[in-house]
C-alpha cells in the first residue's frame, strides 16, 4: 500500500510568506512537494467560505500563513485572518473535520527557515491525520 | 433592523438530512448585515453540510441561491430562483422567521404541482441596533404604541427586564439591572438622560395600565395603507 | 377602615408597628407554615406571607396566607406583577378577601433568571405602581380597571416596598411619591444596613411630607454570619452594607459573630424608632423564625400591642 500523500492549501501573504518561499527557493531550502501555495495580497482577504471551499475540493488540510503580529502591511489583516481561521476550525468541526486540518501561523519578513518548517510540519501532521474524511 | 444569529449546525443537520436535494437561500437585507444570512453564511452552510454529507457517504445535493428579501414577493418572483425551489426536496431559508413565513406562503402559491418545504436556518432573535462592528443589542419589541417621548429616547419596555412603565425597580444598582452586572439599566438610563434634557418631570406622574392590544398579545398584527391600495 | 385589619388598626392609633416574614415551604407542608407562624404569633402585629420570592416556586401566597389565618395571625400577602397579568391579579384579590386577608404587597417581583424557572415566560403585564392604583380602585371605587363594578365587598390594606439603596439615589424618593400617589397605604423598605443613606433618605421623605401620606416600616434582617454579610453586599442588587458593620461582626469573634448580629439589629430598630417618619418595622429573619421572640424582647418591643 502506498503511504497516503496529502495534499496541502496554503494561503500565503505577498509581504512575508511568499518572500520567504523566495528566500528558500534561493538557498536550495526544500519543502514537500504536497503544497500548493495561493498567493493572497494579505491574509485578511481571505474569508471563511475559502477555507471551507478548499477542504471541499480536495485538500485534506489548509494552513494560513501571514506576517508577525504588528508588522502586517495593511496593519491588522493577519489579526483578521486568525480570527477566521478560528471561526473556519470551528466549522469544520461542526461539519465532522478535526479543526486540527486547518492551521494557522506565521513568518517574520523573509523567514524561510520558519516558512519551510510550517510547511513541512504541516505535512507531517496532515500526514498522520489521514485523507479528508469528507473526499475520500 | 431584524437580528438574527444562525442555529447551530447539528440542529439545522437534523432538520435536512432525510432530503438529497437541498437548496440553502439567503436574504440580502437584514441578516445579511448581521452576519447571519447572507451570501456569505449561505455558502459557509453549504460549505458545512457538503462536507459533512459527503463525510458520512450520503449522496445528497446541495445548492445556493439569494433572495434580496424573501419578506417581499417581488424580490423572490423570479423564475431562476422558482426554479431551484422547485428542484430541491428541501429548503433551508436563512432568513429571518418573516422570510421563513413569507417565502414558505409565496412558493407554495407559485408552485403549484407538489408542496414547498421550508425550514429555519435561523434563530430571529430580536429588532436591534448595530452598535459596534460585530455587536447588536435590543432595541424594541415593537409595542405598538412608543413611549419614547416620554421616556428620552430609551425604551422602557424592550431594555427594562420588567418592562417597567414606572421605574427603576429596587434592583436597580449603580446603573446597573438586577438581571446582570452587563446590562444597563434602562430606567437609570432614562432618568440620566431626562435629566439632562431637564424632562425629569416627564415621568413624575404615574404611567398608567398599558393597553397591550397593538402590541402582540391581540394576535397578528396588520397594517393596512389604503392610500397605497389601487 | 379601609381594610379593618389589624396592622391598619394598630398604624392609625399610632401605635410602633412591627410585621414579621414568613417564606411557604417549597411545596404542599402546611406543618412548615404552622411551625414558623407558631415562632411569630404575638410576637409581631402582621406577617408578610412572600410570594415565591427569588422566583423559587412555593405555596402561593394566598394559601399560605389563609393557613396563617386559622392559625391566629395576621398576614401580609405579597404580590408580585412578575407571574399574574391583570386578569389574574384581579381574580386572586377576590379570592384572598373573600379568605379573609386584609393587608397586602404590591410588588414588581424579583426577576425571573434568579430563580429555579429561569426558562420561565414572565408576565409584568402591569407594573407595581399600576397595581397599588389598580387594588386602590377595586377597594374605593368598588370597580375592576375596565369599569365593572365589584360584586361583594373587597377591604384591602395596600402595601408596598421601597428602596432607598437602590439606584440613582436621588430618584427614589420621587418613586415612593409616584406610589403614594397611587394610593399606597404603606411602605416596607428593603433591609436597611446603611443607616446614613436611610436618614438621608427620610429626611428627604419628610421633606416632603410623604411619611403623613403613608406609613414607613424600615426594613430590617439580623446578619447570621460574615459570609452572610459579604455575599449579601456583593450579589443582591439594592443592599448596601457598611464595611465598619462587617468589621463589627467579624470583631465579635469566632461563635459570637449570630449574637453580635442580633445585637446590632436590636440598636438599629431602637434608633429606626426615633426616626423622624418611620411607623414601625418590618423584620424579615429570613429563615430565623425562632430567633424572633428573642430579638423582639432583647430590642424591647414586647409586648405586642392588643389590637
Ligand atoms: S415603546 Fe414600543 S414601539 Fe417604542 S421603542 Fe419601545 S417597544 Fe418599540
Ligand atoms: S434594574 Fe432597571 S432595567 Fe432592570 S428590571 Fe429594574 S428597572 Fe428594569
């Protein structure tokens, strides 16, 4: 049997995340393949409905990732985000998920050794919850 | 306006899940500016129940569509959204209890061949103002016969625990209701502020028996404009 | 006579009154009732017979009220406007005249999220104000509110409650004349600790002139215990205990603290009966029947008045 392969959304901010996923791609720092990264102009743009949407398509977890609390560029976006993500755990647990599916977290500035971390942390952790219980 | 919060999952989960074609329609007016039954909460309950179907393998369908107002005929006379009631075997109304009401009476006389089901994906709570983003509080149980005149602008029947005509009761303290720490009390209020408009005398005679016949207890109330009327 | 009772009798001859309190049982015992009323019986002229106060379900009042009777005592039935809308109200004043019961309460009612039916639907239909003006037209006017005339006679000596802890202070005293206004024969307060708040309080009273519209009972309970007096303090709205007053009890010392309690309870109703407007007091000992005779001899009110 061959060893189940999450597929993973993560949202990412333009000001941190994705500089950080530069930074790593510049300095041959690796992360796992099962990622699918979504650039968001800031974390705060996402709304509820586009992490349950993701969970319905497919992805068998979903991790946001934004700048430190304080250096968000449009201020308070990522206090927003993790408010929703909050909200979004919630839901899926209502619905039959492990809110454990959904993470949120963060990067200072062009942080890929942190960026990469999640990203493979997340994996592992997706890893050993399963497959989507609501897709497969 | 109306203020209404969304019930929780398990219940609304109850109510539907003998169905396979559900149809969740939200309303684009109250609720939706509460945050209760937009088009927002339509696809996050939509979200919800998919995932939660296809979770426990059941093959149901589940569809969204948007009313402006479904306490209007007009908003809700339109064929796309006749037709997806039609289609579904269920539908969930995220509107207030008024929407429930009006959209149940308005699709069962438009569609004729088989009757309409429609359940509530709301609790409507009460008519209140937004007073912080994110927080809504009471503000009148439409009595039918305002006292605000005579009260300062703060109504003794809706924020007053006891629906005092002649208060503050003796639990009132430090501006404070005796039903909680958290909630003001409205006759406190009141005489705060007759006494800065310098009205205070305003409730010195007593407030005599309330005729609650315009309010609800004489049944369903209705309005008639004749001047509206052709 | 307005009502012919006992309290009345004794008020208007100018006596120093004293009325007692008594809670039903929480259920059908009538021995409960007996037992307290047995403890009260001519140590104090009437007694208020509560009417599920907390919003705790017991005997209704009326019954209780009648128990009281037959047992040889005078009751004070409350009534509160939380339960009963008008119609209800009405119907059980008839019912508790024509069972004899001469004195009563008109109250808006503690709240119904402090009791064991916070689930409950209240009423409030009219509010306690309203109510004394109501039971005043049924007894001076022979009428029901619509208008209807009373068939038989219907005497009733009409209370109610006052309280001048209660907030905004300097709105209070223009409640209670909003309530002699209505026609209230007589007033019990809420349990006085703060004496200096009660003076300012009558004195503004007497100002007035509403203490010769009206008879004033002051309102007093015995502190049990320091935990009494500080949960007391803390949690039920309108009750204002001094700090120097807990200081006093928990002075007294480990199992002297219930004396200690009494004592103080007996030298505020010696210096309430020097106040200027007040006609007697209302001693609620909560729970404390037994102790009554006790409190009444030490504090040197027995005995009792013959009617
Ligand atoms: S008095 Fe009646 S109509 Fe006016 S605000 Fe209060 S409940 Fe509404
Ligand atoms: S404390 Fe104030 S708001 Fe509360 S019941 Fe009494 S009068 Fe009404």
């Amino acid at each position: 049997m061959t060893e189940f392969e999450p597929k993973i959304i993560a949202f990412c901010c333009h000001y941190c995340a994705l500089a950080a996923a530069d930074v790593a791609g510049k300095t041959g720092l690796q992360f796992s393949p099962n990622i699918r990264i979504i650039r968001v102009l800031c974390t705060g743009k996402i709304e509820v409905p586009h992490l349950l949407k993701a969970f319905e398509s497919g992805a068998d977890g979903v991790v946001v990732i934004s700048c430190k609390f304080g250096e968000c560029y449009f201020k308070e976006g990522n206090f927003r985000a993790q408010k929703k993500v909050e909200r979004a755990q919630s839901l899926l647990q209502e619905a039959g998920l492990k809110p454990e599916r959904l993470l949120f977290d963060f990067v200072p500035g062009p942080g890929a050794k942190k960026f990469v971390d999640i990203l493979n942390g997340m994996t592992e952790r997706v890893r050993s919850l399963g497959p989507n219980p609501s897709v497969h | 306006m109306i203020v209404a919060e969304r019930k929780p999952f398990s219940e609304i989960l109850s109510m539907v899940e003998d169905y396979s074609r559900i149809l969740v329609v939200g309303c684009g007016s109250c609720v939706t500016i509460c945050m209760a039954g937009g088009e927002e909460e339509v696809k996050i309950l939509s979200s919800q129940l998919r995932l939660a179907f296809k979770k426990n393998k059941k093959d149901i369908e589940v569809e969204e569509a948007m009313a402006l107002r479904q306490c209007d005929d007009e908003y809700m006379n339109n064929p796309e959204l006749i037709n997806k009631v039609k289609k579904a075997d269920i539908v969930i109304s995220m509107a207030c209890g008024i929407g429930v009401q009006h959209a149940t009476a308005f699709f069962n006389r438009i569609i004729t061949d088989k009757p309409i089901k429609i359940v509530p994906g709301l609790n409507t709570t009460f008519m209140g103002a937004n007073l912080d983003v994110g927080v809504w509080e009471e503000r009148c149980v439409g009595c039918g016969d305002c006292v605000l005149e005579k009260t300062g602008g703060i109504c003794p029947i809706t924020r007053c625990a006891k629906s005092l005509l002649n208060g503050p009761c003796g639990g009132s303290s430090n501006g404070k209701c005796e039903i909680n720490k958290e909630t003001d009390c409205a006759w406190h209020l009141i005489i705060e502020r007759l006494e800065a408009l310098g009205e205070l005398d305003r409730i010195k005679p007593i407030e005599m028996y309330k005729d609650w016949r315009p309010s609800h207890d004489g049944g369903p109330r209705k309005i008639i404009r004749e001047d509206m009327r052709i | 006579m307005k009502s012919g009772s006992n309290l009345e009798r004794l008020l208007e001859k100018g006596e120093f009154v004293v009325t007692g309190e008594l809670g039903p049982p929480k259920g059908t015992d009538v021995d409960v009732v007996k037992k307290k009323a047995s403890m009260l019986k001519g140590n104090v002229d009437a007694v208020n017979i509560t009417d599920n106060q907390t919003a705790i379900v017991r005997m209704s009042s009326i019954a209780a009220a009648k128990v009281l009777i037959d047992e040889g005592l005078e009751p004070n039935m409350q009534m509160v406007a939380r339960d009963r809308n008008r119609i209800a109200m009405m119907s059980d004043l008839f019912g508790a005249n024509a069972l004899g019961i001469r004195n009563m309460l008109c109250l808006s009612g503690d709240h119904q999220t402090f009791g064991n039916h916070p689930e409950a639907k209240n009423v409030f239909d009219i509010d306690s104000i309203q109510m004394i003006y109501m039971v005043k037209t049924m007894r001076d006017e022979h009428k029901v509110i619509c208008g209807d005339e009373i068939e038989g006679d219907f005497k009733m000596f009409i209370g109610a409650a006052c309280n001048p802890f209660a907030d905004p202070f300097r709105y209070r005293v223009h409640r209670l004349a909003k309530k002699v206004e209505a026609g209230v024969d007589f007033i019990q307060t809420q349990c006085i600790y703060d004496m200096k708040r009660f003076k300012e309080f009558m004195k503004q009273v007497v100002d007035m002139g509403l203490h010769e519209k009206c008879k004033i009972l002051a309102g007093v309970t015995p502190l049990k215990s320091v935990g009494m007096a500080r949960y007391m303090a803390a949690n039920v709205s309108g009750i204002i205990i001094p700090e120097e007053m807990i200081a006093r009890l928990k002075g007294a010392g480990k199992g002297n603290v219930a004396t200690e309690g009494i004592k103080i309870l007996c030298e505020q109703m010696q210096e309430l009966k020097e106040t200027e407007g007040i006609a007697g007091i209302h001693l609620m000992a909560i729970e404390w029947e037994h102790r009554v005779p006790e409190i009444m001899e030490m504090a040197g009110f027995l005995p009792r008045p013959k009617p």
